[in-house]
C-alpha cells in the first residue's frame, strides 16, 4: 500500500461558495425592491442609493489602508451594506445622511470590531438605528411629489378621504390607529414609506431568490413572519377590529419587516448558528416586533427588534448549541453547588 492519509488542520469540508458570490448573490436579490424603489419616489432615489454604496466602499477602502489592514472591499460586504443603508431611506432625505450612515455603519459598527465576521450587530441596522436617533425628523419625514408615489390614491379608506401621499403618512401610520388599508397596493409598493421597503412583491422575489440558491436559512423569515401574523391576527381580533385577517396581511406588507426578514435578520454574522437557535431566534424578532408595532407607541420596530436579536444570538447559541456525541455533562455534588 503506497497510498498516504493525510491529515490536514479543520476545515475538512470545503465549498466552493465565497464571500464575494454570497454577497453578490444578495446584490442582485436586492434589484428588484431597489429598482423599484427608484421607479416609485423618482431618479433622486437613485443618487441616495449611489452615495450609499459609493460611501461605503470609500469609507472601507480609507480605514483598512490608513490601519495597513488587507483591503478587503472585492470581497462585496461594503457595497451590500451601502445598498441596504440606501434602501432604508426616505427617498428625499439630504444627500449628507445616508453618507453619514455608510461611514458610521463601515467604520464604529463593522471595522473597529475587527472588519467582517466580527461585528456584533448588523452594520446597515446600527447605521439606521443611529440615523433615526440623531436625525429623527428627516429620518420620518416621507412626503414625495415624483414618481409613482405622487398622489398615491390605491391606499383609500372606505368612507373616509383618499390619503394624500404628499402628507407624508405611511400606511403604518394609518395601520396603528387600526385602519385596514388595500392589500394590493401595499403588496405591489406603490405607497409612501422609505425607498426599498415598500415592494413586498419584489422583496419575497429577492428573498426567494436567495432561498432557492440557499444562501439564506428558511427558518430565520418563516419564524419571524409566522410569529408576528399569529400575534397581529390575534391582536385585530381581540381589539374588534372589522377584518382581523386583512389587518394582517396589512401589517406584512407595510413597513419593513419583508426587507427585515429576509436581508438583515438573516445576516451570516449576527444570526445563530445552529437550526434551533434560528427558530428561537426568528421567534423572538416576531414577538419584538409585535411589541413594538401593536403595544409600543411607535409604527415601526423592525430595526430595534433584530439589533436586539443580534445581541441575544451568543446566548441563544449558547442554550442550542447541540452536546457532542458521548459528552455527558457532569453534575455538581450539593458540597460543589452549595460552595
């Protein structure tokens, strides 16, 4: 026998998927919402998503040279991270903002914890959630008068006024005051709200997109989105609304929980690792984001809930992480427990 074993240091299995092809992969499930976005609030949209991206790249590329670190923007992270900061703008927020957002997301958020794999929350939600805190009244203010969106007459109430999309209100403003709006034109996106948000149509094509491929863990949307229309249906029926159904169907639709579920909670970095821990996770993203919405004050609550997944995904870890074949764990004598 000439033939040699050899022995090599973990990891044993290896794929011939990458960092680039996987964000890639996200890059082009994200067209179809972000695209639509500028087809629906105008070419300004457009420049927001550009600056985003562009800012993001710039800001990674800047900070890794000026530290001596490998440059690692080919790899596709920043350019995802930009896109999806864009993409939870208002379409006609100040170009400064979203720049802003890129360079806080790339540098606090993601490269002084070590660069990509070692940030402890999502880079594009910390961005977000800094953006809403020091910049709240540009950060909500969604009035458009170009594109799709200009004088929007498909969220019509039954015996009430049409909504004005010029006001500045989003469906889930209406929706917290437990008006049921039409399914259609929240499914479709041609509603007020921030750019890549509002399409669920073209967010479950990108989210399927990247189900099909598997890049993305099923369990992570379909706990998340099954917990939170269980909690929503049950809350229009105790609350007597008139169609406790469609007021569900409403609140998946409006908002950002499709673009939530499916780009940012389902984050390789800051999710769980193991199958059981997914569900839990996605479970509690739904109950968080139930609170939010239907307890809270607030409309919203996507972006609070999955930070506050990511920084519960080390213990829900720790609590799932199967015991290895064989390993029994010890148990303390009283003398131990009671030292």
């Amino acid at each position: 026998m000439n033939e040699k074993l050899q022995v090599s240091v973990s990891p044993h299995v290896r794929d011939s998927i990458t960092t680039q092809k996987i964000m890639a992969c996200v890059i082009l499930a994200l067209m179809p919402a972000a695209c639509f976005g500028v087809v629906n609030f105008g070419p300004y949209a457009l420049l927001i998503l550009l600056l985003s991206v562009a800012s993001a790249v710039a800001s990674e590329y800047l900070y890794e040279k000026a530290m001596k670190k490998p440059v690692t923007v080919d790899d596709l992270s920043a350019v995802v991270t930009g896109l999806l900061i864009g993409m939870n703008m208002p379409a006609h927020i100040n170009w400064w903002i979203p720049v802003l957002g890129s360079v806080f997301a790339i540098i606090v958020v993601k490269q002084l914890y070590g660069g990509l794999g070692q940030n402890f929350m999502n880079p594009a939600l910390g961005a977000r959630c800094f953006l809403l805190i020091a910049f709240s009244s540009e950060m909500t203010t969604y009035a458009c008068d170009t594109g799709l969106a200009k004088g929007v007459s498909a969220l019509s109430v039954p015996g009430s006024v049409d909504i004005d999309a010029l006001s500045g209100a989003t469906p889930l403003a209406y929706l917290k005051q437990g008006i049921t709006l039409s399914p259609a034109a929240l499914f479709t996106g041609t509603t007020l709200g921030v750019i890549g948000e509002t399409s669920a149509l073209c967010l479950l094509i990108g989210g399927i997109f990247l189900l099909v491929l598997k890049i993305i863990d099923w369990r992570i949307p379909a706990a998340y989105l099954g917990t939170f229309a269980i909690l929503v249906l049950l809350t229009a029926a105790i609350r007597g609304y008139a169609s406790p159904f469609l007021f569900m169907i409403d609140e998946l639709c409006a908002g950002g929980i499709m673009l939530g579920s499916f780009f940012m909670a389902t984050d390789y970095v800051t999710s769980p690792i193991t199958e059981k821990g997914r569900v839990v996770y996605g479970i509690f993203l739904g109950v968080m984001t139930w609170l939010f919405r239907m307890i809270g004050s607030g409309a919203e609550g996507v972006s609070y809930a999955i930070i506050l997944g990511n920084v519960l995904t080390p213990l829900i870890e720790n609590f799932t992480t199967p015991r290895a074949f064989g390993i029994v764990k010890e148990k303390k004598s009283k003398r131990e427990a009671g030292a």
